[in-house]
C-alpha cells in the first residue's frame, strides 16, 4: 500500500493563520422611516462632512436594523443609504430585518445578519440570597471608567471628546464650542455650545449644567435644538438632560433644585 506521505502534513509545519470568535464594538442605527432621501438629508446635515458634527464617528462599525420598517419599502434605495453612511464616517457592516427581500438585498452588498440584542430583564439579574448560610459581606471596591477633567473655557470651533468615559468641564462651553461624552457631561458653568452625551448609544448617560443654554443636546443621538427653545424653567438655571426610561426615547429636561 503506497505511503500516504504525499497527504500528510509535516508535524514539524506551522499555520499562517487561526480563527478565533470575536465580539467587536458596533453602533446601530434604528431605521424609523421609508423615506430614506429625508434620512439621509439629515444624516448629512447631522454627520456629514458639511454637517453639525462631521467627525462625530471615526470609521464605526456600523448595524442597520430595519426592524420597524414596512416590508413593502423598495429595496433599491438601500445602496444609496450605504453610500450616505460612509460620508459620514460610518462602515456599515451587517442588518437586522425579518424581511426575506431586504435580507437578499443587504447581503448582495456585502453585509452580514446580525443577531437581535437580548434584552435582559431586572429579574433576570437578580440572585436569591442562599437560605441556611450565613454569609460575611465583603465591599470590594471596583475601579470605575476614568474622568476627562476640563479646566479652561472652550472657544467657538474647539471640540473635546471624553472617549470611553465622563467629562467633567469647570469652565464656560462657549458658542460654537462642542464637548462629547461616551458617559456622562457635567459642565459647572455655562454651557452655550453643542453637548452630547452617550455618544457610543449609552441611554442612560446625562448632561448636567449650571448653566443651560445649549446650541444642542443630545443624549444616545436623540437630539434638541435651540431651534426649538428651551423652556424658561430649565433655560439659563441649573438642569440637567436624560432620555426618558419609558421606551419612548424622549428628551427630558428638567430644572435641578438645592
């Protein structure tokens, strides 16, 4: 029986390469509407390069989850909606749709299914205490995301981005001024400029101020103008922004008292 050396491989050979599972950081963009030139206009005027915020994304990885559209939406005007997201810095890699022809169409221009998020109810999380044991508490204390701290006024066209974590501003955010947060904002004086908070989708993060007389707010992406004017009880006082925890993603803004 001839030697099957000719299939073997020598133990002695090392591979070029090793695949491992990986879970990678991604945004999602919840599609709400079928007019997707109206999308993309303010995706533009949002996050394009003529837009309010042009480097708000540094090449994100990027979901598209058109769960809530109607199926009946025409699939062509996906690549063009593609194309919009790469001028503002976002690489759309996969989709979210039950739907078989937007399924066919997103994968044809090279996106992958991405699983639906699990969401994880308070129950779930919580551990019984154990019965007929008796326990010893023990407080461990574990360190927390560090704190970007600004101590010096921001001037109309400057931006400060606290990338993974709060920001702490001690000085006036000036008109024209942005401060950027994937936490939390906390600004202890006036803020006048453009302040977002939860920039990678955190919707629990918040924008406190002294002062508020923002340009923008924006919590998670969902967003207010000064367009749209603020209040008197919150406008010029000490305030603070959070999305509503309701499901609805609205902007709250509500007055802080001593």
């Amino acid at each position: 029986m001839p030697a099957p050396s000719a299939v073997q491989s020598s133990p002695s050979k090392r591979s070029t390469f090793e695949i491992k599972s990986a879970q990678l950081p991604l945004v999602a963009l919840l599609v709400k509407t079928n007019d997707f030139q109206t999308l993309a206009e303010e995706l533009n005027a949002a996050f394009g390069p003529q837009g309010e915020t042009p480097d708000f994304f540094e090449k994100d990885g990027l979901v598209l989850d058109f769960s809530s559209l109607d199926v009946d939406v025409p699939t062509q005007g996906l690549e063009p909606l593609l194309r919009v997201l790469k001028t503002c810095n976002l690489i759309p890699v996969a989709y979210r749709c039950n739907h078989p022809a937007w399924a066919e169409a997103a994968e044809k221009l090279g996106l992958f299914k991405a699983e639906p998020e699990v969401q994880r109810s308070k129950a779930a999380t919580v551990i019984p205490e154990p019965k007929q044991t008796l326990v010893q508490e023990v407080i461990r204390e574990v360190p927390g995301p560090a704190t970007m701290v600004i101590d010096k006024p921001l001037r109309s066209g400057q931006k400060v981005y606290a990338k993974g974590c709060d920001l702490v501003v001690l000085a006036m955010v000036n008109q024209g001024a942005e401060v950027v947060a994937d936490g939390n904002i906390h600004v202890y004086a006036a803020l006048r400029g453009k302040a977002m908070a939860g920039a990678r989708g955190n919707a629990k993060a918040r924008i406190f101020a002294l002062s508020l007389e923002p340009e923008l707010v924006s919590i998670a992406g969902v967003y207010r103008t000064s367009e749209n004017p603020f209040p008197k009880e919150v406008h010029g006082k000490t305030a603070q922004v959070r999305l509503s925890d309701d499901g609805q993603e609205k902007l709250l803004i509500e007055a802080l008292k001593a």
